[in-house]
C-alpha cells in the first residue's frame, strides 16, 4: 500500500482509553472535516451533498453524506467501541487489613486475565455530574499509572505454572494505594475538573498504559492495547473521510457493547443503525416502500478482528484457512453463519478489494472449535443488507495487548474507501452490478 497508517493508528489508541474516548475522538475528526451534528431528539434537515453524524450514548456513533443526486442504496462498513476490560463497581474501594485499599471490579467481556497481572494501568471512562441544568456526561482519563494487580509469587504457589483457574473477586481487584488513600471518585474528579460530591454517577473502566510497540526483525508486528475494535473504527473512519462521492450513501458505523453481546440500545442487535437509516430516508423524501427499495442495492462490511495463525498452537487453526500477520484484510466464513459472508457478499467484498489494491486472505474456524459471533448477523435483522465480514488478523485477541502485522491497517482502510466510493445496483436476485467512480 502506499501508506502507512500505524503512527495515526496508535495515536487515535492511545488517544481512546474507553469506548466513550473512541466517539469522542472520532467525532473530533468528523467536526474537522465539516460533518454537521444531529440530534436524536430533534428534527433533521438533511440537504443534498450534506455530511452528518449521529451518536447514542456517547459510545456508538454512524456518520453519513448525501449525495447530489438520486442515491441507489446505502454502502455501510461497521465496526464496535468497545473493548474487554475490568469495570469499576460502584462503591469501589476494599480496605484489607488495615494497610491497602484495592478496588472492586467485575470483568467486561471475554477477557484473557493472565496478562492483567503485573502491569500499569490506569482509570478510563465517563462520569455524569450534577449542573445548575440538571446532569452532564464528562469524559475522565486519569493519564497516570494508577493501579496495578500484583501476581502471588512463586513461593507462595508452587502450582501457579501448572495452570490456574482465576478467581475475578479475591485475584484480580486492582492495588488503587495504601489504606489512607483518597476515594477513587476524588481521584476520579480531579481529573476531570469537578467536585467528587457531584458526581451522580460513572461508567468506570481499567485500562492497560502500556506503549504501543513495532517490533520483529524487519518491524513486521504491532502490539497495543485495544486492537480489537478499535483498529477496525480508526480504519472505517479513516477510509470513509478518503472516500470518493458516489451513487450510494457511505455509511460509517461504530456500535458499542459488542463484547457483551450486543444487546443494548447502542449496541448491533438495537435499532440505532435501522433508525437512523430510515431517518435520513424520510428527510430525503423517500416513502417506506422507497426504503425498502434500496436495501437490495445496499451492503455492509461488518468489520472485527479475526483470529491469526499462532506460531504456538499450528493445530488449533483450520487445515486449510490460515490468515497470518502482515497477510492483508481477512475475509471471515461460518457456515451457520456466525459470520455473514456467502458467495454473493464475498463476490462482492473480492472485487472491492480487487479495485482498491487490497490483499484478501480467508479464515474459517477450526470445526472441532466453534467461534463467537460479531456484528453482522445481528445488524442485519434490523436492516436486510447483503453482509460479509472482515478484518485484521491478530494474536492473543482479548489480552490487554493485543499483536498485528504492521502495514495491515492500510490494507482495511483502502478496502473501506473503495467501498465507501462504490453503489450497488441489483439487476435479479442474487444478481448485482458494483459500479465506482
């Protein structure tokens, strides 16, 4: 590719320590480029050759541009905010015995939890403070090494190498200082400018602080926190500011609580994307049945990270579909279709990337060990789009630190772009022609 987006990459990481740091930084870069804010809970007026976005909760965002002319249908790339954490708990500190305070925590996701241990890490998240107009959300980032969980030595657990099953409450509470330490929501408030006392509620993360590194003999690798999703958001985004205008409306999409199911009102499986769609249809003049229309001649990258070949557990991959670090952007397939990708939508997916220079390898689980799911199969019951799912091959995928190739980031930024540029006409079923300028 002709470029290189890891310094940008790790910059907007580092930038987003919580789900909530991730829309802000993006609505930074839409504000930037003269996209217009809309509110849910106010009219749209929506004009021919106008960018816009749209946010719930603070954590999820879907940003869009209209065309000049008549559009054929919607070209969507979406994408997930989150990331597996440890979620602070109300009413956080343990005082134990008189000498530490550590903090209570639950964890958020499917996390791996050995790699927790022995690390700095820090506060993330956001919190909701009284004001004379009522409640106000304000981001919070205590930018420091603050908490760490410590590992029982070896002396103390002659077995600890012999594998360990963890216990979240007694193993994985966080060391926050000793027993006279301030409360966390001090710490918590002083960082974001406002009094403890006001602080009526919080959405409270720990997050990993270390550096993001490119390293390997010929800086093949990147390693950083939080690569999975929000490498996907950053490409999705960054592609959909480069892209080209077309006959289709590019629609950017990033959920939250994909980590946790997806099951909420910001999350795949909610109507955000459904609502928004018909939105922008409506202020456009369309009829429901002229909506209805343009979905056939729609389609949605669902984009999330996929498993690559480990260099330790060869046998724990597909004999055949084997997607490695540095290969390009992976192209995912489940027969019960837990990814959505079918030979239409990967006819599709393979002359984008065909078009737009892109490297495609394929991944298929292993069928002795079945997956999880993502983000396509539960947008697409709200909104019947042809789907297929991709994105970056990596390692240890749900550790604090995550491990990529370098230069990966470029292959699915190019790939969104071309789709971003592209409109689909549907000529019979099944049937389509994919045009671009």
């Amino acid at each position: 590719m002709e470029r290189n987006y890891d310094k940008e990459l790790l910059d907007f990481i580092q930038a987003a320590p919580s789900a909530y740091h991730v829309i802000e930084e993006q609505k930074k870069r839409l504000l930037a480029e003269g996209y217009e804010q809309l509110l849910e809970s106010a009219n749209w007026t929506i004009r021919a050759g106008g960018k816009y976005f749209v946010t719930r909760n603070g954590s999820a965002i879907i940003a869009f541009r209209v065309p000049e002319g008549t559009f054929r249908g919607f070209m969507i790339m979406a994408s997930h905010s989150d990331s597996p954490m440890l979620k602070i708990k109300e009413n956080p500190e343990i005082t134990v015995e008189r000498a530490y305070q550590k903090l209570n925590v639950e964890v958020y996701g499917g996390a791996l939890l050995a790699p927790w241990f022995d690390r700095p890490l820090s506060v993330a998240g956001r919190v909701l403070v009284r004001t004379e107009q009522g409640v106000a959300a304000r981001l919070v980032n205590v930018d420091r090494d603050l908490v760490l969980i410590p590992s029982l030595a070896i002396h103390m657990d002659r077995n600890a190498n012999s594998g360990h099953e963890y216990k979240v409450q007694r193993e994985l509470l966080p060391l926050y200082g000793m027993a006279e330490a301030e409360p966390l929501l001090e710490t918590v408030a002083g960082a974001c400018g406002v009094k403890a006392e006001d602080i009526l509620g919080h959405d409270l993360f720990v997050y990993d602080r270390q550096t993001p590194s490119v390293w390997g003999a010929r800086g093949e690798f990147l390693s950083s926190p939080r690569l999975d999703d929000v490498q996907c958001a950053f490409s999705s985004l960054t592609g959909f500011l480069e892209s080209a205008p077309g006959e289709s409306i590019p629609v950017h999409v990033v959920f939250d609580n994909e980590e946790i199911g997806s099951s909420t009102r910001q999350g795949a499986a909610s109507t955000f994307l459904e609502d928004t769609l018909r939105r922008v249809a409506a202020a456009l003049g369309l009829t429901g049945s002229e909506y209805l229309q343009r979905l056939p001649q729609s389609f949605l990258l669902s984009a999330d990270n996929a498993h690559a070949l480990h260099p330790n557990y060869t046998d724990k991959c597909d004999p055949v579909n084997r997607p490695k670090l540095g290969g390009g952007v992976v192209l995912k397939f489940s027969g019960n279709q837990k990814y959505t990708t079918d030979a239409v939508s990967a006819a599709v997916v393979r002359l984008l990337a065909e078009r737009g220079g892109v490297r495609l390898q394929t991944f298929t689980n292993h069928s002795d060990l079945p997956g999880g799911t993502t983000l396509g199969n539960l947008s697409v019951q709200h909104v019947a789009v042809k789907t297929a799912d991709v994105g970056i091959a990596q390692l240890a995928m749900h550790s604090p630190y995550e491990t990529c190739g370098s230069g990966d980031t470029a292959e699915l930024v190019a790939l969104a772009r071309t789709l971003f540029s592209s409109a689909l006409t549907e000529t019979g079923d099944g049937v389509c022609i994919l045009g671009s300028r």
